[in-house]
C-alpha cells in the first residue's frame, strides 16, 4: 500500500483504495440494520410503523447533515486518514450502544449518534481520493461511491444471514437480533486499524485550510448559477436514488406477487450487480477524459435519462422479468448518475477547499435525496392507489430528471 506525496497528489494504491470503500460500505449497512431487524424491533420495544420510520432514516440523517456542518466549520483533513478512523471507531461504538440498548430512546439515542459520528468520514476520503495519482482521482471516487451503493443492499443480506445463524445457535445470553448487531460491528475494528496505519499520510496543498468555510463560499459566488445548477442536477439524482432504493422491495412484492423476504433479498441483489456498474462506469468514463467536462452536468444528465427510460419500462412490465430488468437499469443509471455527481465536484474548487465543499454538498443533497423521494413517492402512492406503485415513482423519476435537464441546461449556458 503506497503513500508516496508526488507533487500535488498522493499515491495511495487500490490496497488503499479497497479498504476506504470497504469502510464506507460499512456505514450504509450498519444504517440499513433497523430494516433487517425490523420485525424483531417492533416485537422487542412495541414500535409503531411511525416509530420504526423514524430509527431507518430520520434519526440518521438530520444528525449526519448537521455533523458534516460542524466538520466543515471545525475540522482540518491534514491528515484524513486519522479522521476517517476516529469516525469508524465513534460509530461502531454508536452501534454497540444500538444492540445494547434497552428501550426505545437508547435506540433512537444509538441512531442519532450514528448518523453524527459518520459524517466525517466521507468528506475526508474525498479531500485525499481527489489528489490521488494512483488509482486516478475518478476511479478511485467511483470505488468509494459503490461501497455506498452496495452497503445498504448488502447489509439487508447480511444482517438477515446473522440473524439466521444466531436464531440457529439459539443463544441464550442475546436476543439474535443484538447477536447480529454485535457481529457487524467486527469487520469495523480491522477497518479502523487499517485506516489508523496510514494516519501519517498528510493531505499536500496547505490541506489545513480546508477546515475554513468562507473561501469555499467565494468560490462559489464566482459562478453562483453554475453551482447552483449543478446541485439541482445532483439532488435530482438522489432523489431518484432513495425513491427507487425505498420502494422497489414494495413493487415487486405487491405488483407482482413475492413475498416479502423473496422481495427483498431480489431487489437486494440486483442492486449488488446494477449499482457497482453505474459508479464504476461513471469513474471509468470520467477517468478517459483528463481535461474533464466542460459542462459538467452532462454526465449526471446521462444517467438520469437511462433512469427515466427504466422507470417507463418498470410501468409497462408485463411480467416479474421484465420488471427486474427494469429495476436494473433504473439502478445502473442511478448509480452513475450519483457517483458522475461526486466526481465533477472535485474540479469546481482548489483542493484545499474540498473537504469543505464534500461536507456541504453531501449534507445538503442527502437532506433532499432522503427528505423528498421516497416521501413524495409514498404520497402520490396514496394518491393514485396502491395498485399504482410504479406510476407513482415514474411520475417522481420524470419530475426530478425535468428539473436537472432544465438546472443542466441553466448551468450551460451560464458556464459559457
């Protein structure tokens, strides 16, 4: 594993690279435990639909925005490595406090400083995968963004194979639900000891002014519709994102007769093959152009077209075929959609501003990706009768890619 500074990049090695993307993998499925165990939650502390809601998303996110705020106004990545293992280690113990706790405002406690403790941790591998000479700056994101994209699916599956070995060994000292919990939290230790061991590493380019938030800001004012337009473009994406991440478990179980489980470990796994070729395209494709993209919506926008295209395609599936066909496109497009996102925001400001760029942009598009999808989905669901799941998230895929071609075409023609 190379740690080499040359120049204004740091040679970091795929070694490097894995073990990033793995952590991050990591922190999407120790978030998507409350839905593996959720059956088992509600049976424990008496939950309520509303209750359980709460602990999947809400307790997260709005703490994880507003830690990634204080990490913009108070961290300084000179070395990123030694964050991002402090954070593995701060939300691996949240996590034990989750499968320890005893009620429901332990759960939502553990949850909350979840949420918190993961916000360090990608705006610091951003600030040191942008600069990386080896593998290149887009290839390298694209590697972190997948563990993103397959953390969630993958902690469905393997928090529902824990949970069956632990209900198989019939543990008397731990309900199988904490058994699973605990049992997660072990890879993140050797994670953390990883990441430790490249603490050394400091980020070049005077990387302590990345912890200063008004330069990032000027940058941004230079070209304030360039910067807005590409948020819109990027927000729409995940939107989409969590709009077909939440419910497509719920269309193929009730438009097309699975059971619940058979539902989900399917979605989980074409999301386990689609998504790592949507990220890993968009970084591969970016990675062929070293002069980047003089408009760097184009790449979002591509990717979004192929999601509307799906999601068409999902409404007019004939068949449980046709539909999960559907729903791997849709995943593939969102995925490069989301990672072509990250990618063309490293150029946009100095490198001793990204980290604060990452942290505002990730709080602000991850409060609106998870805040609009799957709710606005969920609502026009209601509206339109539960039979028309799939119309109801086509109507949300065509708003938002509606509302990033016209923020990509905004942004155009103010680059120019």
């Amino acid at each position: 594993m190379g740690d080499g500074v040359e120049g204004n990049g740091v040679r970091l090695g795929w070694a490097v690279v894995l073990v990033i993307g793995a952590a991050q993998f990591s922190a999407y499925a120790d978030r998507a435990l409350t839905a593996a165990f959720a059956a088992d939650l509600q049976a424990a502390f008496a939950l309520s639909d509303a209750d359980l809601g709460m602990l999947h998303g809400t307790a997260v996110i709005v703490p994880y925005a507003a830690g990634m705020i204080a990490a913009s106004l108070c961290l300084r990545a000179v070395r990123p490595f030694l964050v991002m293992g402090i954070s593995v280690l701060a939300w691996s113990l949240a996590a034990a406090g989750f499968a320890l706790a005893t009620s429901y405002a332990g759960l939502l406690a553990a949850r909350m400083m979840l949420g918190f403790t993961q916000a360090a941790f990608a705006p610091a591998a951003l600030s040191v995968l942008s600069l990386s000479s080896h593998p290149r700056p887009p290839v390298a994101i694209s590697a972190m963004t997948t563990g993103s994209a397959t953390g969630r699916s993958g902690g469905l599956l393997i928090g529902g194979a824990l949970l069956l070995l632990a209900a198989s060994l019939e543990a008397t000292a731990l309900e199988p639900w904490r058994a699973a919990s605990l049992a997660m939290i072990a890879p993140n230790v050797l994670l953390a000891i990883a990441l430790f061991a490249k603490s050394d590493v400091k980020a070049p380019l005077n990387a302590a002014a990345s912890g200063r938030l008004k330069p990032t800001l000027r940058t941004l004012a230079r070209a304030p519709l360039v910067g807005g337009s590409y948020f819109v473009a990027a927000a729409a994406a995940i939107v989409i994102v969590q709009a077909g991440g939440a419910w497509a478990p719920t269309v193929l179980y009730r438009e097309f007769g699975l059971g619940v489980a058979d539902s989900a470990m399917a979605t989980g796994l074409i999301v386990l093959i689609a998504a790592p070729l949507g990220h890993l395209g968009a970084g591969r494709i970016a990675a062929a152009r070293p002069g980047g993209y003089s408009w760097p919506h184009a790449p979002i926008l591509a990717g979004l077209i192929a999601t509307f295209v799906s999601a068409v395609a999902l409404v007019a599936a004939p068949s449980l075929g046709w539909a999960a066909l559907a729903l791997f496109g849709f995943c593939v497009g969102g995925g490069f959609a989301a990672a072509a996102a990250l990618i063309g925001l490293q150029p946009m400001f100095p490198a001793e501003q990204r980290f604060t760029a990452n942290t505002l942009f990730l709080s602000s598009v991850t409060l609106v990706g998870y805040g609009v999808g799957p709710l606005i989905t969920g609502l026009l669901s209601d509206s339109l009768g539960h039979s028309e799941l799939r119309l109801a998230l086509a109507l949300v895929t065509t708003g938002a890619v509606a509302a990033a071609v016209l923020a990509g075409w905004v942004g155009r023609h103010a680059g120019r």
